[in-house]
C-alpha cells in the first residue's frame, strides 16, 4: 500500500495531513465468504460490542464458520435465543436459502466488476449498497470504492473539506458583538455532502479511494485533528 499512501500524499494536501497524523495505513481484511457476509448482516445498525456478541453467539450456535446448511437447520426460536432480531433472522435464511439454490455464489465474485457484485449482492434481503462497499472494500479489497451513504465517510469530508470553507462564507459562525456585549454563539448547521460533492472531492485519490476512506474513519477518533 505504500504506493498509495505516497499517491494520497502527493495528490490531496489535506489528505496529507490526515495521513502524517494518523501513521501506517492498517486495514483488516476478511476473507469474500458466506460467513463475512453474513456477519456484515448480523453488526448491522449495532454498536462493536453489542454486534460482537451476538455475533459469538450465534457461532456458536451455528457453527464457525457460518454456512447456509447450518442456518436453515436452526429454528426462528433458536435464532432468537442468541438476541437476532425476527428481521435479521429473516435476512439470514434469506441468505442461506439463495446460496443454497445456488443463486448466491462467493467464488465468482472476485471475477465481477464492483456495479455486478452490488448487484449479486443485493439481491439478499437486508444487504443494500452500503453493505455490498463494505464487503467491496474489506473482504474483496477492491482500492478505489466510495462508500457515498456512509455516515462515517461524509461527517469526515464534512469536517476536513467542508466546514472551513462554510465557515468563510458565512453559514458557520462565533459570537458577534452588539453594543459591547457578545451574542450567544450561532449554531454551526452540518450540511453533510452529496454524493455528487463526494465524487469532486475523492476525484483526487483516485484510483485508492478505499485506502482513503480508511484514512477519514480514523481521524473521526484523532482529537489532534481539528
């Protein structure tokens, strides 16, 4: 990835300065199976903890790794047990029985272009586009997706590329002294971007969009970044 990261660097000031700050790009990859992707439905709308747990759970009860001939064999009871929601158990089966029949095939989707493994994928019931860029860039590793429904993503280009250039023109402002006294401060309105605003700024990085978004998750977290 060092080809990449000196890409970012040369390419985007502002990515620049994100990367000297946050060091080594470091991002875990899964591998483009069955269980991955039914693990990216059961952490869905969770928090890590919450996910993670259930997730161990449910292994356990299923078997590690997950496979579709060991979910249809569970009971919407036993599924429940483990803390899946009736909707989520729902996504499961749906899941298992497509791969069952044969409609859900893992093997072919390193082969696939990123517009034909969105559509294989979605094809599940629960699994929508932010899903199906998720699995694009950890478990295919696929560099130059842009997860544009990502709230991570867009608070972060909000933060680093936005917010500055609000501030100048006026939408974002401190307080303002009146007759030697100073108003209450106004409140910064976020306008989170578009997605079309989103492809302008992540233009630059092509073609290690991934690689760059990994960068933006982290500096949500770096307070030394302001």
């Amino acid at each position: 990835m060092r080809k990449a990261v000196l890409h970012l660097k040369k390419s985007d000031p502002v990515m620049r300065g994100i990367i000297e700050r946050i060091g080594p790009f470091k991002m875990q990859f899964g591998e483009p199976t069955f269980h991955s992707l039914a693990e990216s439905i059961i952490y869905q709308q969770l928090n890590g903890r919450a996910a993670l747990t259930i997730f161990n759970r449910f292994a356990a009860l299923a078997g590690d790794p997950l496979t579709p001939a060991a979910i249809l064999k569970l009971t919407p009871e036993q599924m429940r047990s483990v803390g899946l929601s009736k909707q989520k158990s729902s996504y499961l089966l749906d899941m298992a029985e497509r791969a069952h029949r044969g409609e859900l095939e893992f093997s072919r989707l390193s082969e696939m272009s990123e517009d034909e493994v969105i559509a294989h994928l979605t094809q599940v019931k629960g699994v929508g586009v932010w899903t199906a860029h998720m699995f694009l860039m950890f478990t295919l590793r696929r560099p130059n997706v842009l997860p544009v429904g990502d709230f991570g993503v867009r608070m972060a280009m909000y933060k680093h590329y936005l917010k500055k250039r609000a501030t100048k023109n006026g939408t974002a402002r401190g307080s303002v002294a009146r007759k030697g006294k100073k108003t209450k401060p106004e409140k910064i309105r976020i306008v989170l971007p578009t997605p079309e605003q989103m492809e302008k700024i992540a233009k630059r990085w092509e073609p290690y969009r991934s690689i760059a978004c990994w960068y933006l998750w982290q500096s949500l977290d770096l307070k030394t970044i302001g």
